[in-house]
C-alpha cells in the first residue's frame, strides 16, 4: 500500500521529523538515542525536547515513515518500558524525498547569491 | 553534597511526571512512559555536566517544550473528538479554527467583568495566547491539525492557482483572468485531477491546460482562509470544507 503512496505529499517535512529520520538513518534507535544524535549532529544548536520528540514519532508512526522494532539489542540492560523504532521503506523514500528538495533550494540560493557550490563567493 | 543528587533527581522527575498531565491521557498513555525515562537521562546527563544549575535549565527548556508540544496534541485530540461525532461537526470546525483565540479572549472579557478573578484569569488567557501563538510558529507542528497544507508556486494573500488534497482526490482552485476588469476573479473555478494527468511534481499545479479536468464547481474567493508561513501556505480545513460542501465534492 505505502508502495502506491507519493512521498512529495508529506513535503516539506517540518524539523523534528527530519531530524529523527535523519538519525534513524544509522539503524534503530531508541528516544534518548535519537535526541543524543540530533544534538551532536547539529554541534549542539538543536535539542529536542521530550515533548516535540515524541509528538513527531508519533506522527511519523501514524503516517508508516518510521515503525517500532519489536527486537532488544540489549534487553537485559534496556528498561522494559524503552522502545527502539527504525525507518520503513517508505519513510526512506520520503526522506530522500525531502534531501532533494532541500538540495535544489540550496543550489538555487548559492547561484541567485553568486555563491560557489562548495562555499564561498565564485 | 552527594546524597542531594538522588534527592534532586527524583524531585525533577516527579516535576516532570506532574507536566506530562498537560498532554491528552491517549498520549500519554502510549508514549508517557518513555518520555519520563527519556527525561531522567536527560537530567542524570544535566546533572553530570552542570550539576544543580544544570537541572533547573533543563526544567526550564522542559516546560518550554511542553508549552511548544502540548496544544497541537489537544488540537488533533480535538479533531479525532470531532471525528467520532462526539462533538457536533459544525462547532468543531469552528473549534478546531478559532478555539483558544475564541477562549482566551473569553477568559478576557470575563476577567474585565469580574474585577477578583482578573488576575488569574489575565494570566490563563495569556498562557492560551501563548499557546496558540506556539501552534502556529513554524516548524514545530506543522501541518497543524485543522489546517490543510496547499501546493502554490508563490504566497499570495489570495493564490491564483493552487492544488489541495481533499481525501483521495486532488482539487485544483484556479481565478481566471477578467480581461473587462482588467483583474482577477472573484471566485475560484474547481477542478479535480484526473488519474495519470500530467503535473508538476512539486506544486501539484497542471502542466497544460487544465480545461479537460472535471468540473466541480466555483467557489467565492472570500470563502476561503489562507495562511502564510515561510515555507508553506494553508487553508483553513474549516473554511476548505464549508466552500466544497456548497457544491457536494
């Protein structure tokens, strides 16, 4: 079914949920994981706050992106009430989606600047 | 100093756990567990860094958080309530619209009227400006529920053409140009997007002519309520409905 869906109706994906796709990218991951991921990503500047983090998984839930794994990787350490989720298909397809996106606007900004496209003025 | 860092855990935790009352219970039933272990991390790592002062911002980055997340949670609550016909459909709408606006300038008048209450009912009508004001800053909910996300090339006050999606069909709201006036109409032509037609993949908009698509009708421009953020425009869900149902899409 999510085969038929067209990941460009979900564009542009607001922050949060690019950025938890974005560190889903590396493998599974619980909450705590992802905010960790986000935060070093971004040196720092973006933190998500337990709030926002779990209002976008559960958009991203709801909408397939991203589905909850139902293994452990350590399940005698991890808290019963901690959950890993990881990418689906489609939620791959839609971030692809949005990096295309956001790399043509990129590309469109440096040139309507005089930038060149590694940085700096041409 | 070391049995204080137990004691000021476990408080922040109970804080926190005291917070998460401000979510729907629906979502606090699927997801408030983790949040409160992902909160104790949070602050086992705030402590480790910044000690007590390190606890108290992140306390205070928390309920900021809280007030940024919470009130698009209610407003999807709100719609799912709306859905279920346990609120009557018109009112919700209406609701889903204009609800905290609508209630904080209620708490407003009542406060002007009623001179004991005032203060706290300033400060709750402020809390509610706030929130509504939270909702609709871009980037942390959007598309927020109650409003439909439109495809435009450009953000016009009024677009000239845009493409929205309406359950499984796409409609195409188009103003023609009236060269007697020398302006634009004042109505929208409705037309719904054929399987296979030819569009552009990211406004949705036709590639030719769309004369072909199938009519469904005309709209006045001033039925509709658009809304501008710096990277994407929407309609009102309320006022997208009111104006398909006066043709029966």
């Amino acid at each position: 079914m999510d085969s038929r869906r067209d990941p460009e109706s979900l564009l542009p994906l607001p922050d949060a949920e690019l950025e938890i796709l974005l560190a889903l990218v590396g493998g599974e991951a619980h909450g705590y994981a992802m905010m960790q991921a986000v935060e070093q990503r971004s040196g720092g500047r973006t933190r998500l706050g337990p709030g926002t983090l779990y209002a976008a998984l559960k958009r991203l839930l709801a909408g397939r992106l991203i589905e909850e794994s139902e293994e452990r990787r350590d399940a005698e350490r991890d808290h019963a009430r901690r959950r890993y989720y990881r990418l689906s298909d489609f939620g791959s397809r839609v971030l692809e989606a949005e990096l295309d996106r956001l790399t043509a606007l990129v590309r469109h900004g440096r040139r309507r600047l005089r930038l060149s496209p590694l940085g700096g003025r041409s | 100093m070391r049995p204080a860092v137990p004691a000021a855990l476990r408080l922040s935790a109970r804080a926190y756990a005291w917070l998460l009352r401000a979510y729907p219970a629906s979502f606090r039933a699927e997801f408030g567990g983790e949040m409160a272990l992902v909160f104790s991390d949070c602050c086992r790592a705030a402590w480790r860094c910044g000690g007590p002062r390190g606890v108290w911002r992140l306390l205070g980055r928390t309920v900021l958080d809280m007030l940024a997340s919470a009130p698009p949670l209610w407003a999807e609550r709100l719609e799912e309530a709306m859905r279920g016909n346990r609120v009557g459909r018109g009112m919700g709408l209406w609701l889903a619209d204009h609800g905290l606006a609508g209630a904080g300038l209620a708490l407003l008048v009542l406060g002007a009227t009623a001179w004991p209450l005032a203060l706290p009912l300033g400060w709750t009508a402020l809390g509610l400006a706030f929130f509504a004001w939270v909702a609709e800053a871009d980037g942390i909910a959007l598309p927020r529920p109650g409003r439909a996300v439109i495809r435009t090339c450009g953000c016009w006050e009024t677009p000239l053409a845009f493409a929205v999606r309406h359950g499984d069909v796409v409609l195409l709201f188009t103003r023609d140009e009236e060269p007697d006036r020398g302006a634009w109409s004042d109505t929208y032509t409705v037309r719904q997007r054929p399987d296979g037609a030819d569009v552009d993949p990211k406004w949705e908009l036709p590639l030719v002519s769309p004369s072909e698509w199938s009519l469904r009708g005309r709209t006045p421009v001033t039925t509709l309520c658009f809304e501008h953020h710096e990277r994407v425009s929407y309609v009102t869900r309320g006022s997208l409905e009111r104006s398909l149902a006066c043709f029966a899409v």
